[in-house]
C-alpha cells in the first residue's frame, strides 16, 4: 500500500514574528528602566513606594488646662473614646463581630443610638466602622460598660476632649473648643481662641510600615516623634466671685427677662478681672450658643450717665471746677436742638456738686459750655483709655467710637450720648478713681506655665499706664459718687444701692439706644440700657465693679443685680459689717500659742472672734493657723490643734472652699471636691479622705 504524504505545513508570517520580537524588547527596556532609574515620568519611585507601605499618624498633643487663680480647673482636656466595630474575618474568631444582632441591641442600650442605626453601620462592607455618633466622645465610664458587654470585635480609639466642669461658669472668658475630623482641637472664643496655639502645644508623629490590611509589619522601622503638650493657663478669676456674678446674673435675666446683661468685678488696685459674665450665657459642653460676642469687649454701646464722672473729672483736671457754682436745671438750648434732664421741668437751680448726684445732663452740658471745650473733653477721654483697646486677653475687643465735634455733640457726649464704650473701657477708667489717679491696664491672665516641665513662661501683674487725675480730683468724686449712693434721697440717684455696713459708692446711667430699623433712639417704657459703675469700701477701695442691663422689665432689675453681688463680695472677704446684727469686725495680729493651754486661748479669744476650731480632745496646742504675728480680722477662722490623736471632724457645711483647704492641709487629709463656693455635703473616710460638694445656694 502506498503511503500518503502529510502535506499540512504552518506558515509563519514574517511580521507577525517581528512584531513579538519588538514588543519582548520594548518591554525587557522597559524593566531595566525602571530598575535602575531613580524617577520615572518625574516621580520618585523608590518614594512612591514607600508611601504606598508607609503609614503616618499624627500623635496629638495634649491640650493645656485652664485654671481660676486658685489653681482649681475651669477647662482640662480629659480621656475620650471612639467606638469601632471589625467587620472583617480576616481578623480571625472572636475578632470580629459575629453577632450583629446582638451586638447592635447591646450597644444601643449604652451609646444614645438606635438599634437600627447601628445595625445598619454593622452590615457595611467595610474592614471597620465607627459607631457615630453616639459612640464618639464617649467617657471612660461609658467604655468600662461596653467592656462589661465582652461583645467580640467591638474596640475603642483613644482620643482626647475639651470638658469645662462648671458648665456656663465664665464661660464667655473660656470659650470653647471645636473637633475637627482629623481630631485637632481649635479654640473658638474667649482664652480658648486668644491662646489657642499655645494651648494646643505641638503635635507628633508616629509612621511605620504597614500590610496589606493596614496593620504594622513586624521588626520594620518606626519613626517616633514625640508630642509637646500645650501650655496651662491661670486667670486672675476668683471662682467664689466668679459663682456669685453667675448666680445672681442668672436670677436676674430669668425674673426681669432683659434682652442682655453683662456683670464684671475687677480689683481696684491691679486691674486683675475677679470675675466677669454675661447673660444669656451657654454652656461650652454643648455650645447651646445664642450670641457669639464676649459683652465685656465686644459690646460697644452709648454708656449714659456713668460718663458724667469723666466729664466732671476732665473739669476739674482743668482747675475749672466750682462745685458751689450754680445752673438752672430742665433744659439746655443749642440752636433748633435742646438737651432736657430726665425731669423736662427741671428742679430750679442746683449746684454743680447737686447736678452729680442729681445725674442733671444740664449739668455736664453747661459744663461743656462754659468751662471745658470739646477738644479738651475728648482729649480726656482718650487719656482714660475710651475709644481705644484696653488690650486685655481676650478677642473680639472693640474700639467704641468717640466722634463729637460740635457744641450740641460735646453736651451730649457729657452725658454718655452719640459715643459709644465697652464694660472693659468703663473698668479701665474707674481704676484711675481707686488707685489715686493712675489709670491700670485691666488683664486677666495671671500667668502662663509649660506644662511639660513646670517652667513659667509668663506673669501677669499691675500695669500702670498714666497719671490722669490728682488726689484733690479723686478724693472729691470719691465723696460726689458716694452721696450719689448714700447722700440725701432728694438729690441722689442711687438710694437704691445704698447698703448698710458697706461704703459703696458709684454712678449711674440710664441710656438710649438705636432703633436698628428706623436709625432712631427708642423713648420710653423699658428700652434703656441702664448700668451702675461704681468700687467698695469709699476710703480705699478694694473692687471696681461695672454691671449694665438692656431692656429689663422693671428698672428695679439692675439693684437686684448689683447689690447681691457686692455683699457676697463683701461678706467673702470680710469687709461687710452687718450692723443689724451689731457684729463689730475687730483687727488684731494672732498671738503664739504653741504649748498654751486651750482655756488660755478661749480666754484670749473671748473678746476677739467666736470663730474658733479646736482639733482633738487634747488640753496643749500643738499647731495653730494662721501663724504667730499674722493679721487677721473677728471674721477669720483660727484653728487649734491640740495633743491628742483623737478628734472629731468639725462641722464644715457652709464653709469656704479655702477654708476647707485650710483644714485639710492642718490635718493632712485628702481632699476631692465639685462645685465652687459653700460646702453642701460631705462624706469623710476615716479622717484620712473627705468628698466634699459645693454651692452657692447655702441653706
């Protein structure tokens, strides 16, 4: 048989051939390329690289505290947590979560958040989630009860947040604090925003390499750079003043329902801010904010008649003052406009000193035309710091305005018309009145301290900025302002400040304001801003306080303001004498004690002060408070400790904050406290522990 030749042959296309030869070399190019050179098409790719395995995260610094200027924390920056759920088996058993269900159910019973809501968040197809919002910011609390749960795959990031434990307490001079997503925090008003990046102090790094599932490779470097935590701060605030403006502020605008009101108490003799609010207020846990402007410096408004004390100071700095001279009160005339007293009709002739007190606005305005010019008047007024920044710590100061020119202008800028001042201004001023004429710059920051190492950066003090007035001017409008408040009810118009046992002195002023709409001042019926400028004790005085209300329902809203809270200074700091009691305060310097007796020393105190504590059941003293030759008043506690271990723990409801820190150092006892002002309650553990709780609502 004869055998068929196979005659099926592959034809190889020549092209075809070259083709594969070119792209195997174009390729093979390609590789070497891209092994040896450092950039391709402009990129690095050994730092391309990296960056695709390299991960950083920022190590947050921790936020500074604010402090009162007794140490005790207004705003610190606690431990917070964010819940994350794992979502991947990848993850390995009891690392996940199983269980969505459950989990869900479990969960909403703790974070604030519904069970379908975080059901849903659980059924993504995601490596992880977070639980938001509800378990963001969650307290360490709130993370023990989730850990309680056991629940698998359920984990916390660490964060920080901004707590102010006192609530709406200053918190106008605090501010507050805004999350952003990265984690940062950022100060938003008062000493939160003036010092925000000294307070946020200088974040860190943290970067390693990582797997495909994010996690870190093991034995790879890490690049560690450490966070520098941010600065703490101490206001000259005095907590316990601090309570009694918020008190007594918060009684007011509740009964009297004004559109505002703004309180601040500074020391006469260093321009340190004591204390300072405003009303509404808020609390900057929750930012229920409604006005985001600091009253103090941000609110310029036409002062009224508390300007008459600088109008009548500016005349006598002239030498141009007669208090004896006389004018005829009603009504004075400046071409088409007249200037009329509160009284169209006037009361006759007065005196310049009865004008004052009578708050006469044709008094300043025949001041301003016949013995002072408005050149003179507004040089002044620059002098004692109106129409510019005082430059005190916080943001958001503002100017005021000073433009008057003419006659008609001048007379009323007298009187606290058609200018405009701010709180902070009008203390600035009346610090010239208590510290015999030299005028102190008001500040609120008492120091600034590095909180990683304890060193003191800055110190607040006195500034004194200009001698404006001479003691023959101070001394006499120190007696003007005090027949305003104590002189006779014919001619005084701030009877109803007058406290018995207590010098205080000040002005008045009850001024008109701007319909927004028309451009016309309101007349009438509730619509003034009425404010009270005034210090305590007369002779030397130790507080300068300014407090104005606008709009108020009953004009009988601003005593109600003001003299609650000078008493409760007053009383504070022992300058109060309540003669209906007839309870004399007696100076006197405390004598040696140790090794005496406890019947010499009730014998000795017999006459001086009631206010004695004796400790323990012993008859020697062994330890006293205040030390030998220390000046102390009728008013002041003294504290004997006695030979014997065994005491009982006075009674302390009532007391003071410093007074119980005064007790708990003498005895070497733990103190933990929450509030500010009076003891409440307490609860003490074997003499060596007290939990105490304070209020200013004493029974």
């Amino acid at each position: 048989m004869k055998r068929r030749m196979n005659t099926n042959r592959i034809k190889c296309n020549w092209i075809v051939l070259l083709c594969v030869l070119l792209f195997f070399i174009v390729l093979a190019l390609r590789m070497t390329q891209l092994s040896l050179s450092k950039t391709i098409d402009g990129i690095n790719i050994k730092a391309f690289a990296a960056a695709r395995n390299n991960k950083k995260e920022v190590i947050f610094a921790k936020r500074g505290n604010i402090y009162d200027n007794e140490s005790n924390i207004l705003a610190q920056t606690v431990n917070s947590y964010t819940v994350i759920a794992y979502l991947s088996s990848n993850r390995g058993e009891g690392n996940y979560v199983v269980d969505k269900e459950d989990t869900a159910q479990k969960l909403s019973e703790i974070i604030n958040m519904k069970y379908e809501t975080i059901l849903a968040l659980l059924n993504r197809n995601a490596y992880q989630v977070e639980l938001g919002p509800g378990g963001r910011g969650i307290t360490e609390l709130t993370k023990e009860k989730i850990d309680e749960l056991k629940l698998h795959g359920i984990g916390f990031i660490p964060t920080y947040k901004r707590y102010y434990p006192n609530g709406n307490f200053a918190s106008y001079l605090l501010g507050y604090v805004q999350v952003k997503d990265a984690g940062e925090m950022v100060g938003e008003m008062g000493i939160e925003l003036q010092y925000n990046n000294q307070l946020k102090g200088e974040d860190g790094s943290y970067e390693y390499e990582q797997d495909l599932y994010g996690y870190k490779i093991a034995n790879t470097n890490e690049i560690v750079v450490e966070a520098s935590d941010g600065v703490d701060i101490y206001l000259t605030i005095d907590s316990n003043i601090q309570f009694f403006l918020e008190r007594t502020s918060a009684e007011v605008y509740e009964q009297y329902t004004p559109e505002w009101l703004v309180a601040v108490v500074a020391d006469a003799k260093t321009g340190a801010i004591l204390g300072s609010t405003s009303y509404p207020s808020f609390n900057p846990n929750i930012k229920d904010i409604t006005n985001y402007l600091n009253p103090l410096v941000s609110f310029a408004y036409e002062p009224g008649s508390t300007m008459k004390t600088f109008t009548y100071m500016a005349t006598m700095e002239k030498g141009a003052y007669d208090g004896d001279a006389k004018f005829t009160s009603g009504s004075v005339t400046y071409g088409k406009d007249v200037i009329s007293d509160a009284n169209p009709k006037g009361w006759g002739v007065l005196t310049y000193d009865q004008g004052y007190t009578k708050s006469a606005n044709t008094a300043v305005s025949n001041l301003t035309k016949y013995y002072i010019d408005g050149v003179e008047l507004k040089s002044y007024f620059d002098k004692l710091g109106f129409g510019s920044k005082t430059g005190i710590e916080l943001p958001g100061e503002k100017n005021g305005n000073l433009n008057f020119y003419y006659p008609f202008e001048v007379a009323n800028a007298a009187f606290g018309q058609g200018i405009t001042t701010t709180p902070i201004q009008n203390i600035q001023a009346l610090t010239a009145i208590s510290n015999n004429g030299i005028l102190l710059k008001p500040y609120i920051v008492e120091k600034v301290v590095d909180s990683n190492n304890g060193k003191i950066l800055y110190f607040g003090s006195k500034t004194e900025l200009d001698k404006v007035a001479s003691i023959s001017t101070v001394e006499k409008m120190k007696q003007l302002m005090y027949d305003v408040v104590n002189g006779d009810p014919d001619y005084s118009t701030g009877r109803s400040y007058r406290q018995v046992g207590l010098d205080v002195i000040g002005k008045t002023g009850t001024a008109q304001y701007i319909n927004q709409s028309t451009g016309k001042y309101y007349y009438g019926g509730i619509n003034y801003i009425r404010s009270f400028a005034g210090m305590f004790p007369k002779d030397n005085p130790q507080y300068v306080v300014y407090m104005a209300i606008k709009r108020p329902i009953n004009s009988i809203a601003l005593p109600k303001l003001v003299n609650p809270i000078i008493k409760d200074i007053a009383n504070y700091k022992g300058i109060y004498i309540d003669e209906s009691k007839n309870e004399n305060i007696i100076n006197f310097e405390m004598p040696n004690l140790l090794n005496k007796s406890i019947n010499y020393a009730q014998s000795y105190f017999e006459a001086l002060t009631k206010r004695i504590i004796i400790i323990g059941e012993g008859t020697k003293i062994i330890n006293q408070y205040p030390l030998y030759n220390t000046s102390i008043d009728s008013l002041d506690k003294v504290y004997l400790v006695t030979d014997s271990d065994d005491y009982s723990f006075p009674n302390i409801k009532n007391w003071s904050l410093k007074d119980v820190k005064t007790l708990c150092n003498i005895l070497d006892i733990k103190l933990e406290y929450e509030g500010t002002g009076y003891v409440v309650s307490y609860d003490i553990t074997n003499n060596k522990k007290i939990s105490v709780v304070f209020s200013n609502n004493i029974e």
